[in-house]
C-alpha cells in the first residue's frame, strides 16, 4: 500500500502481535524500510531471529506478552 501511494517506509517501527517464526518475516519488514521491530518472542527459532536482526543492523525489542492467540 505505502509503494502505491509513493510512501517511503524508511525508519519505521514495525509492531507485532505474534512472534516471527522464521527470519524472512524480519527480512521483509527490513527490506520495507523498517529500523525497529517490538514483539513479544516465544518462537523456537528466537536466536535465528536475534541473529538476523543484528546482521541487518535493526533494533529488536522482545516485550514477553503474546496478544494474539488460536
């Protein structure tokens, strides 16, 4: 939607209700533009995430409350 409306999402904040279960999650939200992401972790791939974030150079906050729920 922010390409079609010719937005820049450079040094955005990207928030979560769930946790990224696999880097490419990550990969996109960076690729997007995004400088930081807040989510509340618990997936099993949680040090493949961490890592991918630091490669990528973002902020990653962890917030330890899952809001969203089967």
């Amino acid at each position: 939607k922010a390409q079609h409306a010719k937005l820049s999402l450079a040094g955005t904040v990207v928030a979560s209700d769930a946790f990224f279960p696999f880097r490419d999650g990550l990969d996109a939200v960076v690729d997007a533009g995004a400088t930081c992401i807040i989510q509340p972790g618990g997936s099993m791939r949680d040090p493949e995430v961490i890592a991918a974030a630091d490669e990528r150079g973002v902020a990653m906050v962890f917030t330890g409350v899952r809001h969203f729920r089967h």
